[in-house]
C-alpha cells in the first residue's frame, strides 16, 4: 500500500540541525532519544521511497519572529525539487502574519504547521485570526502541535485551541500526536467539529506507551473516527525505525478499510493529491 505521510520534517540545515541538538539534549537527560534517520538529505528522501512513502507533507515551523516568510520559501523550493512533497508553510504570531500566509496559499501551499510548543506563542492571539480565518476559508489543513507532550508549554493544552476552534469551527485542523498526552481530549474535538482530525505521529508505539499510554477504550473510540485519523511519523527524527508506527496502527485491528483511510487516502484528500 502507498503511504502519504502528513508529518514529516524536512528543513533548512541550519534549522534541523537545531532540532538535532535539542533532541541531544533530551539523550542527556536520560531518555534514550537516538535519532534514528539522522542521515543528509537525499538518503532521507531515499529512505522514504523505499519504505512506500508516494506523498508527505513537509513541515517547517518556527521558533521566533522573523522566521516564518522565510521558511515558507524554502518549503514552496523543496517541494519543487522533491516529486514527492507538497507544498507547505508555516506561520507566527507577529504583524505580517496574514499577509505571507496569503503569500503562501497563493503559491500553492496545502499544508501548514502550527507549532504551539516551540514557538511559544498563544494560537488565539488576535494577530492569528486573519490567519485561522484565511486556512479555514481556503479548507487548507494545518497541522497543530497543541497537546501538552513531551512538556507542557505556557500556551499549550487542548483547552487552548479549543478557543480557535470556537471562533473558526469550519477550520481544517489536524491535531499532531492525537493530542498527546490528553488523547480523549482530541476525540471529543474531533468529534464536536467536523474537520478536525488527528494524526498518528509517535501514536501507540513502544517509546511512547512506556511513558503515555492510549487510555482503555481508545481504539474503540478512533474505529467510529477513521476517516479523521490520518499517518504522521515524525520523521526523520523518531527514535525508531519507521515501520514501528504502521505496527503499530495495525495492531489496533480496525480492518482494511480503516487502514487504507489512514494510512493513504485521508491524508491525499487533506493534501488534495488529485490536483
């Protein structure tokens, strides 16, 4: 089966290289966090064909003003020189916010990532709502890291975006790591607003479980929601190789068709592979 990915990580050098060291700083701390495709980038790329990746989203995100024009830049190149990816951008809460979001829809971006976490800023701040307003209006999804996992942040917690929602019910949101760790919590999002989904990523596998595991009941809950769940993985920067999360997503026996929605078809209809 072809796999479209809608959490992947591809980024300027110099950016991914921060977010290498910061995950040398976690090893430090005592969690066993080895990078496991810690590679250049034409063998990451290579990795990801010959695991079956036919489509992913590449995802940028910034740390702090000034960053995010930028990176959207580079992220409309990389998907012009990479078959495989689409174009995405990204976006901060700063003046100017609007206006090269637009830039970006308009050069064919279909996909955005909000990092709530690491950029450290609140998705309800009023130089956001331009932006939430835009990608809902444009039904571009955008992959939200707003749980609480691995740490907590000021504006971080569901309870947070949930006030986005309320004022832009209509957005196309897609919550990273089925919120982790409140994984109910994404649920009831996903099911009180009809485009809200979650992505897979770091969902359900070993590294994970030993320090979140999906509450009882949970896969249950995601067998009724399976046309709102769709692959993400993380990668290059997970701890383990890349078929652990398709392990795991199988083990949660929800048939083949459920599987096929995940693993392929949800993420091409959010990435609108058709076109």
């Amino acid at each position: 089966m072809a796999l479209v990915d809608v959490h992947v990580h591809f980024m300027p050098q110099n950016v991914l290289d921060k977010v290498w060291a910061y995950f040398d700083r976690v090893r430090e701390s005592g969690v066993d966090w080895f990078i496991q495709y810690r590679t250049d980038e034409n063998a990451r790329l290579t990795a990801l064909r010959e695991l079956g990746v036919s489509a992913f989203a590449p995802l940028v995100y910034p740390h702090r003003p000034g960053m995010a024009e930028w990176l959207n830049e580079w992220a409309a190149d990389f998907a012009v020189r990479v078959p495989e990816a689409v174009p995405t951008g990204t976006f901060y809460a700063e003046p100017g916010a609007e206006a090269y979001v637009r830039k970006a829809l308009e050069a064919g971006a279909r996909c955005f990532k909000s990092h709530v976490q690491v950029g450290g800023y609140d998705p309800r701040d009023e130089l956001l709502d331009g932006v939430w307003g835009q990608l809902a209006e444009a039904r571009v999804p955008v992959v939200v890291h707003c749980g609480d996992g691995p740490i907590p942040g000021e504006f971080t917690g569901l309870g947070v975006f949930a006030g986005v929602l309320q004022k832009h019910p209509t957005l196309t949101a897609v919550i990273a790591h089925a919120g982790m760790p409140d994984y109910s919590g994404a649920l009831d999002l996903v099911e009180r607003y009809s485009n809200v989904h979650v992505d897979t990523t770091m969902v359900g596998v070993p590294f994970t479980e030993q320090m979140v595991a999906l509450p009882a009941g949970w896969t249950s809950r995601i067998a009724g929601l399976a046309d709102r769940v769709v692959l993400g993985t993380d990668f290059p920067n997970i701890p383990y190789p890349y078929e652990v999360q398709l392990d795991a997503i199988r083990s949660w026996d929800l048939g083949a068709a459920a599987e096929q929605a995940i693993l392929h078809d949800n993420g091409a209809r959010l990435l609108q592979l058709s076109r």
